[in-house]
C-alpha cells in the first residue's frame, strides 16, 4: 500500500547524521527489540518481537538481518518496491523458521523501516512500530499503527484520547511472521533540508507524548543545521531516559536521524 506524504519544502539533502538506543527498559527480563543502523546505506530498522521468552527476540533479529540482505541483493527493484518486498521476506523466514522450531512457532515481530534513495525517503511498518518526522518543530506521525485500537480510532469508535484507556490497546492487527500474506503500508516523502526522523518501538511512544517527544527534540536540537553525533546521541538518551522515568513497562528503541 502506497501512501504519499509531502509537506512543502526545498528538497536538498547534504548527508545524513543518525544515533540509535535500544534498552530493556524497567519492568522486562530479557530485551526484544532489534535495532539496524547506517547512514552509508540510508537504511534504519527497528523491530519488536513477541512470541515467548526466545521468539520475540530471534524474530526482530532475522527481521533486521533479513531486510538489509534483501535490498542490497536487490537493487534492480525501485525503492519502493524493495522496501514492501524487503519485510515480505523477512516475514517469509520468520514463518519458515517458526514451522521447523516448535519452541518458536507463533514468534513476530513489528517492523518499522526509513530507506533513503536519491531525494526520498521510503517508510515502511507492520505493527505499531512508529517512524515521525520533525519538521519546523511540528511532530508527525508518518505510519499508522496496526493495532486493534487504531481501527475502532478509524471506525471513530474513540477517539485518541478514549482510546488510551482501552483495555485491548497492545493488541495487533498486523505483524512481520504470524500470517503466511502480509500488507506492507510504504509512505513516500520528499526529504527536505533539516527534516529530523524518529523511529520508536512501542517503549517509547506508550510512555511519552508526541508532544514530549517534540519537546525533548526541540530542547536538544533547537536548530538541525548545527547537529552534530554528540548532540543526536544524548537526545537518543534523553527520550530512553524519559520513557524509563514514565514506568519503563517494555523494551525501548529509537533511532533518530537528521538530513543535513
């Protein structure tokens, strides 16, 4: 499924700078969630598996193992292609691998993924895995989570403030390795000089806002051009450190980009 996503902009691009953290938050025994990161590839994963005490975690590694093999033996296919087609195979070998291991039959994952090609930026997820963007201190969600409770926000059964309080709200409607045909949403933006991207399991945007995660990027970075590693790496830990102060109930990942 392609969607478009295109606030106004000037669209170069000078490089891109990234930092990522992935922790087990307060309440977990074992973290998994999986994280990939390169800015030599343009290519930022995060996946958070389910499925018992080793399936969560060896579904969201073949995840991040599976997706960066398949678009880098495949570089006929255009971008967005490859970016669909990428997490339908990983979703191939995580049932392949489920089906020959009884103890990790029923094992997925979610997968969110940003891959960079010439002036776009391709996103694509399965599950409630979220990739923003930070444009002009605004926040925007670009993927839309694949959770029960988004259909009912769909339906406007709830609306987003009554649905926190749904009892059924972790439940998913799709993931990467639980079903043999899986629905890929891909969302295509034009990259603009500045923009910032966030991707985040769950452990994140469940314990702090989009406007705390606004505001903990605007504090850190109030101005993209002067970014540097250092400054992307401690609001990496500013918004892990934040979701762990606000209960650290699961497994926290962010990967945070600036195109420059």
């Amino acid at each position: 499924m392609l969607r478009l996503f295109y606030p106004k902009r000037d669209y170069f691009i000078m490089g891109l700078l990234s930092a990522s953290l992935t922790d087990i938050g307060l309440k977990r025994s074992k973290n998994q969630d999986s994280i990939y990161s390169s800015n030599e590839e343009g290519l930022f994963i995060v996946a958070d598996g389910m499925g018992g005490h080793a399936g969560g975690e060896t579904a969201s590694n073949l995840a991040v193992k599976t997706i960066p093999k398949y678009i880098s033996e495949n570089k006929s296919q255009t971008p967005n292609e490859a970016s669909s087609d990428s997490v339908k195979k990983a979703n191939q070998v995580i049932l392949e691998l489920g089906s020959k291991m009884p103890e990790l039959k029923g094992m997925g994952t979610t997968v969110v993924q940003i891959y960079f090609k010439g002036p776009f930026a391709y996103v694509s997820n399965l599950g409630d895995s979220r990739s923003y963007l930070i444009n002009k201190q605004q926040v925007y969600q670009i993927t839309r989570d694949h959770s029960l409770i988004q259909e009912k926000i769909n339906l406007r059964i709830y609306t987003r403030e009554q649905a926190a309080a749904d009892p059924n709200k972790n439940v998913l409607v799709r993931t990467c390795g639980l079903e043999e045909n899986v629905d890929v949403d891909v969302f295509t933006y034009k990259v603009r000089k500045n923009d910032i991207f966030v991707l985040c399991s769950d452990g994140l945007h469940s314990r702090v806002s989009d406007s705390d995660i606004l505001h903990i990027i605007n504090k850190h970075i109030p101005d993209p051009k002067l970014a540097n590693d250092k400054i992307i790496h401690q609001t990496v830990a500013a918004l892990v450190a934040q979701a762990n102060a606000n209960g650290g109930n699961d497994n926290i990942s962010v990967i945070l980009i600036v195109a420059q």
